[in-house]
C-alpha cells in the first residue's frame, strides 16, 4: 500500500459530500515536517471557506467526522485554524513493514494505467568525443528510463545521435588534407578526433579574426552605453526613477565586462594560433576552410561517392569510441538512430509541410511561420540543405508510426527549449495531437568559481578523463590505507578496483541527479566522493554497513526474507525509519510527476540518515531479545534493498564492502 495515496482517497471519500471537487481538495495532504503533528497533514478545510461559508476548524471537524482511517491511523487530530493531523498505528506499521520486506517490489504498486513512452536523451554528435555537457542528458534520461519501466511504464529509449552533420564534414575535410595513414592504421580514434580538433582549430582562428572588428566595435558601444547609463543615473533626483538608473548602470557594466571578455577571449584564441607557426602555416594555407567544410558536408547529404565512402569507412570508428563510454557508465538504449536513418525522409516532411499550408518560402529558404515565435523555424536553406527542426519533424512521424507511444520526452539542455516548442506546435499539426509530447531541459555542469566547467586550455571537458579522475578520486577516499586496514578480511587488489570504479561511476552520476534537472550545479569530485553529506558514496557505505552487519549476525539478506520473523516498533528511531521505507512509492510516484530524480535521490539520502540514527539509537547484533534482534535484522534487511533498489534506479551500483 502507498499510504499517501491510500490516505487522499480515503479524505476524497470523505469530502465528497462537502464539496464539488473532493479529489482536488484530497491532494492537500502531505507528509508532515514535524513528528509531533504526526506523519500526515492536511489544510484541505482551509481553501473550503469560502465555498461552504463556515470557519476552518468547523469544516475539519466535518471532514473528520467522515473520514475512516481507523483501520491504519490513531484517531485524527484538529490544529490551529484546521490542520487535520494524521498519526499511523504502529501495529499497522509494523504488518506493512512486514510485508515490504517480504515484497519483491518492496510495497511498489505497479501503474495502474500503464503508458507507451519513447524517451530520447544523450544525443552525442559521435564524430568528436563525449564531453561533460552530454553526461546529463545521458544519467537523467537513464534514471528516467528506470523509474517509468519500475513503474510498469513501457519505455522505448532511442539515442537520437548526431552522425551526419558539420562534425563529419569537418573529419572528411580533414582525411583528405592532413590524414596520418600510419596513425590511421594503428590508432583510428585518436587520428580521426586529431582531424577534428585540427579542423574544428582552423575554423575556429578563421571566425576569430574574422569577428574581431566587430568585438572591437561591440567594446565601442558597450563602453557609449554605460557612459549614457552613468549620466542618466546622475541626472535623476527622484528616488525611484533613479533606483531604475542605477540598475541600468549595473546592467550596462556587466554587457561591457562581458564583451570585453568575449574580445580578450577571440584575442587569445588568434595569439595561441600564430604563436604556433606550423599551425598558423596550415591557417594560412586553407583561408576557405569553414566554408569548404560545408561544402563536403553537402556533398555526403546529396550521395556524393567519396564522402560517402568516407562516412562509411570512419563512422564505425566513432561509433565504438560512444559505446565504449556507455559500457563504461552501464547505459544502453533500445535503438540509436542517427540523424542519417532520417535523411531519406526528409523530403517527405517538406511535402507534407507544403501539403498544409504550413511551409512558405522566404528569401529562398523554406520556412514555417508560427505566431507564437518571432523567428521562424526554418526547414530548409536556401541551398536546399535541411536543418535540425526538418529531421525532428521526421524522427516525431517514425515515432509515432513505428511504436504508437502515449508520450514521447527528449532530454536535452535548456538552449533546446524553442525549438523543441516549435517543433511540438508543428508536429501536432502534421498529426501528432493524441500524444502528449515534452521536452526535458537541464541546467549547465559548472566549475567551482561558477563557470562552465572547462579544462585550463578552455576546451570542454572529455567525458572519459572526466569517469577516470572520478576513478582516482574514489580510490583515495575510500581504499586509503587507514580505512582498509580496518576490514577484515583485507581487501584484495581486485575488490579495491571495483570499490573504487563503483563508487567513482555513481558519484558522478549521483552529484547531477542530485540537483533539480532545470539547476545549474557546481561540479566538484572532492565533495562526490566524500562519506558524508549526500553523496552516493554516503549511501553505498550505508549499505555495506548493513551487510557487515548481517554477516556478522550469520545471516543473509535472503535468510532474513525466507524467515518467519515479524517487524516490531518500539523505539522512536526504528518508527522514524520504517515510515521512511514505507514512503518509497511516494518517492517514485512524485520522481515522475515531472520527470525529476532528484526526488529519488533526497529520498535514499533520508532513508541513510534514518538509519544511521536507528543504528546509533537500536542495538541490533546487542538486542535485548531474540524477537527484538529478528526485527530488526529485518530493518536491516528491508532498508537494504530499499537503497540497493533505489540506487539501481539512478544507474548506480553497491558493493558488499567498503
């Protein structure tokens, strides 16, 4: 039983011959923050004033009077204005705890209407390495995945990757102009990501110097602009306009700040080419690089032999540099179609634009104007090459004709959130209005100081450097001599390994699920892999202390769940803890409402800080009695898998030792 849900259908019923809505009123019922006004609170009388012309307390008393809860909770209580406080029975407790333990979904009622979901996330373009910004499409929408399918969802995941854009141009432009065969022949992923990063360095210079004059007169304007906004502010005497002024003031000082580092930054990036001559000398030999890269890239699009060749030949290198990463991080997809499987497609999306009136030209490109949006979203160039927006549109139409989902969620960073509004608006046009389609943003991965996380040389930072310092880092705080000296028997080499890569993997999975999905968050490896505060480390060290625990007690998770042994509450930490537990399809329930993990995450970390207090509090190995030692062993046993369950869920793994 999931007792929130339970407890609102039981106030709905009682409500429903007060009010119009009582299922509404019903979902003011929540957890308390304070043990002494009970487990359950609701305000339901509160918002009904109005409505039934009677004083909060009045109407509580009403609801109470209705309401049959006495086969789970104490009689409720009435507060203040008209609180209604609910208190479970801790026999009632006690039979649920019970029978969790003994549950191989642990309490968790599967969905009653279940739904169809495609769920798109990751995304990597796979011609250049995996780095920081995609490990939060890819552990969000992984963790997404499991929750929906635990909860008896179907999910189609289908990794949405980026194998035919500029990215390939730019390898192809740089296989046929810089290629090293022997390095190709020995080491194809390192040669093929040196082309790119060479190529993606020439394209770079050229747009520096190219945009520097403009920086300059971006400073010119930027510094006019603070000099009118400093006048303004020190002509103003009336107290709120010049309040105005003097925010206009800050505001013009942070544009200027801003374009002046954007300058100093094109500045640096010109100054680290021509300080290189051997590079600068291949700059100066391919000024129209930028444009040629387009070029080939048009050329693969339109079946040119040799560029198709080239993909052929180059994209399996790059597709197993991706996989190696997700076997790394333990995350698979049901599909991964590549913008390419669509580009077959497109021009049928062009036709069934054009066939509704959606698609009008515009300055040679073909271009859908929605009313909604200022920009149009273009679908065609000029040129007659497609964008992103027409292969959404045809990966929403393979979708919905392939698998006939209820919903279908993207996960990608907030920039995506227009355009991902565009294409919704359109393709509901072209047909998709029974599905309910949404976009997942997420926040920016950011260094300590606040900025985007970036090496010292300012690049992004690879994702596989990245899982090998966690690695590292795991290693030297949890295997450090001091520590393991104390586990017996000692660990071995291997077991060290795996500790260390376990919880080096989840810290950095669990520090971004940890953060509201639409959050920006500090990215720091010392606090991930720390034992305390909330961390997976913290968690999956509660773990191992429980399994220390029945070891030593000769016993086993499973001998614990065969046995006959009932759960008992006596003392306040082991009631404290068991409700914690019993709340776990709660957790889920509100996790999916909008597709947020981070309440997973606050979850096991209340349930670890539960049971530290009950471990201080309640004696297991030392109880008073035998019955008191079965139950509690069976505390053990159930929070165990709650946290093994959980953390599961969030893609991240235990280990029996720590």
């Amino acid at each position: 039983m999931q007792i929130q849900q339970e407890l609102k259908h039981r106030f709905s019923a009682a409500l429903a011959g007060l009010t119009s809505s009582p299922d509404e009123a019903a979902q003011l019922l929540r957890p308390t923050q304070d043990p002494k006004f009970g487990d359950y609170q609701s305000n339901c009388a509160m918002p009904l004033k109005n409505e039934l012309g009677k004083p909060p307390r009045e109407i509580a008393e009403s609801i109470v009077a209705a309401l049959q809860v006495d086969d789970l909770c104490d009689p409720p209580e009435i507060a203040g204005p008209g609180f209604i406080n609910l208190r479970l029975k801790d026999d009632w407790l006690a039979q649920q705890a019970t029978a969790m333990l003994r549950d191989p979904r642990l309490g968790v009622a599967v969905a009653a209407n279940p739904r169809t979901v495609v769920l798109d996330y990751s995304g990597p373009n796979v011609a250049k390495p995996m780095h920081v910004g995609h490990i939060r499409s890819t552990v969000i929408g992984s963790a997404i995945a499991e929750l929906l399918r635990f909860a008896g969802h179907t999910v189609i995941t289908d990794n949405h990757v980026g194998d035919w854009g500029t990215q390939f141009g730019m390898v192809i432009y740089g296989y046929k102009h810089f290629l090293d065969r022997e390095a190709f022949a020995s080491q194809p992923v390192a040669e093929l990501l040196r082309l790119y990063r060479l190529v993606n360095n020439l394209i770079d210079y050229h747009n520096s110097v190219a945009s520097l004059p403009q920086r300059s007169v971006a400073i010119e304007k930027a510094t006019a602009d603070l000099a009118t906004a400093v006048a303004a502010e020190a002509a103003e005497t009336e107290k709120k306009a010049k309040k105005k002024a003097q925010k206009n003031v800050a505001a013009a000082e942070r544009k200027l700040q801003s374009t002046r580092a954007e300058l100093e930054s094109t500045r640096q990036k010109i100054a680290a080419v021509e300080a290189d001559k051997p590079l600068h000398d291949l700059a100066l030999a391919h000024p129209e690089i930028a444009a040629t890269v387009l070029q080939e890239t048009a050329k693969l699009h339109e079946g040119d032999k040799e560029n198709l060749a080239l993909w052929h030949e180059v994209l399996p290198y790059c597709r197993d540099e991706i996989d190696k990463i997700y076997t790394r991080l333990d995350i698979s997809f049901d599909h991964q179609h590549g913008e390419s499987f669509y580009h077959e497609m497109l021009g049928g999306v062009i036709e069934q634009l054009e066939a509704a009136g959606l698609a009008q030209p515009s300055d040679g490109a073909l271009c859908v104007f929605l009313p909604e949006f200022e920009a149009p979203m273009i679908v065609r160039k000029k040129d007659g090459a497609y964008l992103y927006a027409t292969t959404d549109l045809a990966t929403l139409e393979y979708r919905m004709r392939e698998w006939s989902p209820d919903e279908i969620l993207i996960v990608t960073d907030h920039r995506q959130a227009e355009h991902f509004e565009k294409v919704f608006i359109v393709g509901r046009k072209l047909g998709c209005g029974d599905v309910q389609l949404k976009h997942l943003p997420f926040g920016t991965v950011l260094d300590e100081s606040g900025k985007p996380f970036k090496t010292r040389s300012g690049s992004t930072v690879g994702l596989e450097a990245l899982l090998d310092d966690a690695v590292d880092a795991a290693f030297a705080a949890v295997c450090d001599p001091d520590r393991v000296a104390k586990i017996d028997p000692p660990l071995s080499d291997d077991e060290k390994q795996t500790i260390s890569r376990v919880v080096g993997h989840g810290a950095i999975k669990y520090a971004d699920l940890a953060h509201n999905r639409t959050s920006d968050y500090k990215f720091s490896l010392e606090k991930m892999v720390s034992l305390d505060g909330n961390t997976s480390a913290y968690i999956q060290y509660s773990y191992a202390r429980m399994q220390s625990i029945l070891s030593r007690a000769e016993s086993s998770e499973q001998q614990v769940i065969d046995g006959d042994s009932a759960i008992l509450i006596g003392a306040p930490a082991e009631r404290a803890l068991v409700i914690r537990l019993l709340q776990f399809g709660e957790a889920i329930d509100q996790s999916l409402e909008d597709y947020r993990p981070n309440v997973i995450v606050d979850y096991l970390y209340d349930v670890a800080k539960a049971y530290s207090s009950f471990y201080e509090q309640c004696p297991v190995l030392k109880a008073d009695d035998a019955a008191t030692l079965h139950s509690r062993l069976a505390i053990v046993t159930a929070t165990a898998r709650i946290l093994r369950q959980g953390l599961k869920l969030l893609g991240i793994d235990v280990v029996p030792r720590m």
